[in-house]
C-alpha cells in the first residue's frame, strides 16, 4: 500500500508551529507598521488562535497576585454580559477549572462545565471550555478561555493548536512593553490606562506616611449605562473618565488609581488644593460623552478626608468609603 501521501503528526505539528507563529509575525508587524496599540495586537491574536480551533468565543482574563481578576478584551457575544462580576465571581469561588490551570499544565478542558458547581460561566449553553493559561517570569498573570457552544465542533487535535498558541503568545507579548505592564506587573489598571488596584496596595502605606488627601469616587448609575448601551460604550466611557480624571491632578505629585469597576481614588499630595481639584473633577465627569451618536451623562458621589487625621491608612480609607456612600444615599434620598 502507498503511504507516500500520508502526513506524520511530526508533520502535522511543524505545519501547526510555522501556521501560527507566521500569522503572529503578520499581526506584529501590521500592529507597528499602522501604530496600532497593545489591545489591537492581543485581540487579533487570540482572534486568529479563536480562528484556527473554530470556537465559538473567547475571553481574556487578567490574573495578578494578591489582587482581583479583571476581563481585558473579550469576543463579541459578551458584549453585554457584566464581566466585571463576571470576574469578581471567578475570583471569590476560586472556580476549580481557572484556580486547576493556574497550578498545573498549559492547557485544560472541560466537557459541559455548565453542569458544574464551581463553574462561573456568563453565557449558559458552554458544551466545552478550553483554557490556555499565560506566564510571564514563571508567574501566571492571565487566562484565555475559549468556549464552544456546540459539542460536534470540538476536536482533540484544537488542545495542541492551543498549546502552542499560548507558547507563542507568550513570546509575542514580549514585544510590547505596554501590555507587558499591564498584565504581568499590574502597575495599570488595562482599561483606562490609570493606575491599577494592585498599585494601590502596593502604595497606600507610603502615601499615607507622606501626607496630603485622598478622594474616594464611585459613578452613579453606572449600571445602566452598561444596560442601555452595551459594555463596548460602558468600557469607552471608562476609559474616556479615566483620562479627565488624569488631566484633572499634578502630575508627578498626585495619582489615580481605578480601584475597580466605576470607583476611584485620587491621591492628592497638597491638601489646600482639595475643594478645587474636586470642581475639577466633578465638572469632568459630568460633562456629556457621544460616543456612536449616543449621549452619556454620568454624575458622582465621593467622599474626602485629609490623612494626617487617622492612625493608619486603613483607617482613613473607611473613613473615606463610609463618606462616598453617605453621599451617594443622600443623592437617592433627595431623587425620590
């Protein structure tokens, strides 16, 4: 019997390597060549990585130590599904099929994990999840999850394409200092480009030692923006946000730091300067965004307090969330 026209896996497995480091190399080169930005690389990455398995959506999942996971970039079909409690709940439940691909190999599977209990999953009808856990300096700082909505679409030979994938991610990510910040050190918050939660952590002990203010924001309403309109329009109007509230503060003296979800923190240095820089910051975010032709109109509730009056930055910090909230419950009082 001729076996002439055969393929090896040897074969099969080159041809794998060299199809998606090639088509990783393109998508490096348009990305420099057209100015594009790190989240322009990732998505068509994990676009064509989507491609080569036929899956039916992905999601890219933020995983730093010792601070919350957060979704960065995401398929379509979870355009209007709350990732951020998505994520939220993920990270609490510790889910077995995220927490088992942290510990152990490159990639894992599951068959139906919808039937699972420990399974955090916003779309329901997932016949199989496929994860592909990435590294940087031996630490796992995310996850793609790759979901199939219909079983007969999955095959054995997608878990090597992912295999390599997620290695050749890895090198790709390198390339770009931007993302690497972002996903590996998690100096900045991957959404609005201000400082991140876990910067926060790593800061507020020696800002409190340094004196001055700290401003403690939360959004109001801001669900129903994310309702109305989609998370696309929710996060653009994030990110929108978090420049005014950047160019609203000195730079290199005061800071802010996206504390998660529509909350903020604005560190200011000079005390004095609080009553003016809040006008600041009040007029900047209710100012009115148009994004696609929609009118966004977002109001705030905060609260202040100097930190030479507290013991400790802990202290201080309840001090400051009691008081945002206190405001925001007055808003509501006075809206009924």
């Amino acid at each position: 019997m001729d076996n002439t026209n055969k393929t090896s896996p040897q074969d099969v497995e080159r041809n794998y390597i060299h199809l998606i480091k090639s088509c990783f190399y393109d998508i490096l080169m348009d990305a420099f060549e057209n100015g594009e930005d790190e989240s322009y690389l990732l998505r068509s990455a994990i676009n064509t990585v989507c491609n080569l398995m036929q899956a039916d959506a992905w999601s890219f999942l933020l995983t730093p130590e010792n601070s919350p996971w957060t979704f960065y970039l995401w398929h379509p079909v979870y355009d209007k599904v709350d990732l951020v409690s998505v994520a939220s709940e993920i990270y609490e439940k510790r889910s077995e099929n995220i927490t088992s691909l942290i510990s152990g190999r490159r990639i894992s599977y599951l068959m139906y994990p919808e039937r699972r209990s420990d399974w955090a999953e916003p779309i329901l009808g997932t016949k199989v999840w496929v994860g592909i856990k990435i590294t940087y300096n031996e630490k796992v700082v995310s996850v793609i999850n790759i979901d199939y909505f219909e079983r007969k679409k999955f095959l054995k030979k997608y878990l090597r394409i992912a295999q390599i994938a997620g290695s050749e991610l890895e090198r790709l990510l390198r390339y770009f200092t931007g993302i690497t910040k972002i996903v590996a050190e998690g100096t900045f918050d991957a959404l609005t480009g201000l400082y991140s939660r876990a910067k926060w952590e790593k800061d507020k002990e020696e800002l409190f030692n340094a004196g001055g203010a700290i401003v403690f924001i939360d959004l109001d309403d801001f669900k129903e923006v994310n309702d109305n309109f989609g998370h696309v329009i929710g996060d653009e109007t994030l990110r929108i946000i978090g420049k005014r509230l950047n160019n609203c503060v000195k730079q290199n003296m005061d800071k802010v730091y996206r504390y998660g979800g529509d909350e903020f923190i604005v560190y200011l240095k000079r005390c004095e300067d609080c009553a003016l820089v809040i006008e600041r910051l009040k007029k900047a975010i209710e100012n009115p965004i148009t994004l696609d032709g929609l009118p966004i109109r977002v109001t705030m509730s905060y609260g202040v307090v100097k930190l030479h009056d507290f013991q400790n930055i802990d202290e201080a910090f309840r001090s400051v969330d009691f008081m945002m909230y206190e405001s925001k419950k007055k808003k509501r009082n006075e809206n009924l």
